[in-house]
C-alpha cells in the first residue's frame, strides 16, 4: 500500500472512531470513497495525458532527427569546389557564400537548398533547371554541362514538364549551349558556352 494511503486510511478510521458505534465503519467507508474518487482521473483526462505525452515524444524523436541533420550539413568552401568553378565565380563576380544560398554540403555530395526557381513559366523554369544542373556538376567536376533527361525528371517533379516543346525550348535558347544543333535524348549531355555561363551567374543572383 503507498505511505500516502495508508496515512489517510489511519486518518480516516481516527474520525470514524469519534462517531457512534453503529456509524463507524459507515463513516469509514464514505471518507475513503470520496478520497480515492478524487483521486481517479477526470472522463477523458487519462486520455488527454496519454496523448500529451505521445505526441511530446514523437517531437522529441522529430527535433533529434533534425538536430543529426543539420549537423551533418555543412556549408561549401571555395576549396571544395573545382578550380574551373572558382574562376567562373571569379569572372562573375560571385563569391562561394551565393552558391551557399543554393547548395550546401553534405557527405562530400553537394546538395540543392532552393525549392522556388523564381518563375513560373515552364519553358524558364526547364532552362533554369539545366543551368542550375549544369552549376552543379562543374562544381564537381569543372564541365558546366548537364544531362537532358535529368532535367526532365525534375520538370516532370516540379510539375513544369512540357512534353510537347521540351526539345523544342533547348532549340529556342541553343545560343546558351555549346555547338548544340538539336536535342537527342539518345546523346542528351549539354554543355554551357560562355553565354550560357552569364546567364547562369544572372539566375544564381535571382536565386538568392
């Protein structure tokens, strides 16, 4: 029996000796009921608290899944990048704390933070896309260039595929684009001439 309780049962059968013989253990029975009907949760209480403390625990195992996350992300260094991405910054006038805004680190993988490519024009948003691909692998590997059917993939995500132009809009905007003639999705790597490099430092400016 808890200490709590059985003092109260010592307090009880005090005050039931004061009364009548014949009402003692009456009087007993009615203190110690009423006690411990206080002492029960309220209808629904029981229930409310149990769900308090599930959905406190499920934002506990949430904030630590976000706190392993962040901790494993890292901001890019300019030495992190490829030499010919540090000159395309150089000849832009960007810095590596624009390409931060954009991508971070993660793994030795360079990652995208932008969700909002600032239009909602499916043709510009397919050629931001490539140019923005394209930033990503010569931060890599020093070739701005990208790869045709991985930008459609995330036009098709980002719900601004258009199927019926999509080799159509690379012709339109061929002057971005390194000796290009017209898409082939059987050969679909792209390269950036310098053109196509000002208007990626334009859109990374955008982006911020």
């Amino acid at each position: 029996m808890p200490e709590t309780l059985k003092q109260k049962v010592l307090e009880f059968v005090a005050i039931a000796k004061e009364c009548p013989e014949p009402l003692q253990v009456k009087c007993f029975e009615l203190l110690l009921s009423d006690y411990l009907a206080h002492q029960r949760p309220k209808p629904g209480e029981k229930d409310k608290k149990a769900a308090e403390i599930k959905e406190a625990a499920q934002e506990a195992q949430t904030g630590e899944k976000e706190a392993r996350k962040t901790a494993q992300q890292e901001d890019i260094q300019e030495t992190d990048l490829h030499v010919k991405a540090r000159q395309f910054l150089k000849k832009s006038t960007l810095s590596v704390e624009h390409i931060n805004q954009l991508f971070y680190k993660e793994e030795g993988n360079f990652l995208p933070l932008y969700d909002d490519l600032k239009t909602t024009q499916a043709a510009e948003s397919q050629i931001r896309i490539a140019l923005l691909h394209a930033l990503l692998n010569g931060m890599h590997s020093g070739d701005f260039e990208f790869n045709g059917e991985s930008v459609r993939e995330e036009a098709t995500m980002r719900k601004c595929y258009d199927p019926a132009n999509f080799a159509a809009i690379f012709k339109k905007n061929q002057m971005l684009f390194d000796s290009f003639k017209k898409y082939d999705k059987r050969s679909p790597t792209i390269r950036l001439c310098a053109e196509g490099k000002d208007r990626l430092a334009e859109i990374i400016r955008e982006l911020q």
